[in-house]
C-alpha cells in the first residue's frame, strides 16, 4: 500500500474516533475515494488492522483500538441524529421567509454525525453581499419569534435550536483555514435551504474539500423559492433605502452589541478562537479545541 494511502485512511480513523464516531466501510469508502486511496488498499488496511488488533470491528463499525469507542454508541447516535433530522428539517422551509438569504447548510454536529441529546443545529449561511447584518436580524427575529434559535452558551438549554454562528457573502466564500477540520467539515456539509445559484458557486469554490461530490445532488430536494414577505423586503431594502438601513441603523446596533457580547464571552486570544466580524462574514467559535486537535493531519488537497 503507497504510504500516502495509509496515512489518509489512519488521519480519517483518528479524526472520527477522536470525535467520537466509529465508521461504516461504505462510509470509510466514500470519505477515502476523493483522496485517491483505492477499494483495494482501503480493503488492504482494514484487514491488516484488524489481524493486528489495530482496528476493531464490530456490527459492521470500524475504529482504532486506541479510541474506547462501541457500536452501541454509534447506534445510539444514528436514534439522536434521525430524530434531530425530522426536526431540522422542519424548520428548514422557514429559510425562504429570511431577506437576503442565500442558502443555509448543515454543519457540525449534524454533518459530521456525532450527536448528542444536548447537540445544537449549527449552521452556515450564505447572505447576499450588502446586506449582511440586516439578514442577521430579520433571521434573529423570526426563529426568535419560533423560539428555534439558540439564546445563550449554555448547553442544556441548546439542544434542537439554532445556532447562527457564521454568516458569509461571496466574497468569503473560500477562505482560511484551509486545515484538515474545515476540509472534512465543509465535505459533509447538507444543503437545507437555497434560493439561487450562489450555493453552486459556494460549493464549486470549495471543491477542494471535496465538497462538490458530496452535496450537489442535494440541491434537487432541497427548496428554493422565497416567500412573499423576502421578496417584499428584498424590494423595498434592495437600493438606497436598504443601504441606509444597513450602514446607519443594522450595522451600528449590531456592533454595539456584538462588543458587549465579546467583551463578557470572548478571551481575545487567536489561536483559541476565530472570532470575525466585517461586511462579508460574521463568525463566531469560541473553541477551536477540534481543530487545534487536528493540526498535525494533511488536509491534502487545499486550493492553489
């Protein structure tokens, strides 16, 4: 087996045993083929893994001896993750009423599948340039009004709600950090709402991360037309009196806030964080704990 085969297939093994996921072959096969690791060698490494009592496999789950992990938990996790599913999906159609939105996709927990009863809906969302701090409160007030987005950090009270934690326009749409994280983050990534071709554009700039093979015929399912009320907004907010709106009244308010949530929430340390706040992204993770954990794997293909 070529060393760079191995090495791809012993990252992925520690990547999900270290959050906490064993893994299907069929998993195992679709998450290696982008990397170029043949069925033969994948097939070559499982069978010397398992001789050796590196790679346990039990149920038809794979995972490193290193990591106590059991397919009863992985079960467990798949019951978490149907039912998280149907309640996602529920809210997804409420995209379409949202000004200025894009597209919305899955990330996190539900893309990478290590659910918990307590796990959030984190998710990324695609805005239209100019525009970026109204969509954010328009979607604050309606899946506020739905009691759906999430309030506060605490965990115990996160759990089915929204977490709005990264607004993007196109041009954030590809961008550092280009690590192993975001690469496996990005590839599992579910389209739940989009309104025009800016989600194939996103997905295209990002086909680095092997997102394009894993996505794009989701967008068939998923829906695409706006509301009465987005259009309504989208046409009285689209020219002078939207720009007026978004420099004079959204951004200034937001900013404000957004400064007194930090200064009590954030430590202000880069290398913990990746806090962004700009008319092209809004992003806020206070832990980057999984990909400082990650730093030492190839993210292998990354863009030029």
């Amino acid at each position: 087996m070529r060393r760079s085969s191995e090495k791809v297939i012993k990252d992925l093994f520690e990547f999900y045993g270290t959050l906490g996921r064993p893994l299907t072959f069929i998993e195992l096969s679709i998450r290696t083929v982008s990397d170029e690791v043949t069925y033969d060698e994948l097939v070559q490494f499982l069978e010397v893994g398992v001789s050796s009592g590196k790679i346990i496999t039990e149920d038809g789950f794979y995972w490193s001896r290193e990591f106590k992990l059991s397919s009863i938990g992985r079960r467990e996790q798949d019951l978490f993750l149907d039912e998280k599913w149907k309640k996602l999906e529920s809210l997804s159609h409420w995209f379409r009423h949202v000004p200025f939105f894009d597209f919305v996709m899955a990330n996190g927990s539900m893309a990478f599948g290590n659910v918990n009863a307590n796990s959030d809906f984190d998710v990324l969302t695609g805005v239209r340039k100019g525009r970026i701090f109204t969509a954010r409160y328009f979607s604050s007030a309606l899946f506020s009004i739905l009691r759906a987005r999430r309030f506060d950090d605490l965990q115990e009270s996160s759990p089915d709600k929204l977490c709005f934690n990264h607004f993007i326009t196109r041009d954030a749409y590809m961008k550092p950090p280009f690590n192993y994280y975001r690469r496996e983050s990005y590839r599992n990534m579910v389209p739940l709402w989009c309104s025009d071709l800016s989600c194939k554009e996103f997905i295209v700039k990002n086909g680095w991360s092997g997102l394009t093979a894993s996505v794009l015929l989701d967008l068939h399912r998923v829906t695409k037309q706006k509301s009465l009320f987005a259009i309504f907004f989208e046409k009285i907010l689209g020219g002078r009196l939207g720009d007026f709106v978004e420099k004079r009244i959204s951004k200034p308010i937001a900013m404000r806030r957004l400064n007194v949530y930090l200064s009590n929430k954030s430590t202000g340390n880069s290398e913990e964080e990746r806090i962004t706040i700009g008319d092209n992204e809004l992003e806020f993770h206070f832990s980057l704990k999984y990909e400082k954990s990650f730093g030492h794997l190839d993210a292998n293909k990354v863009p030029q």
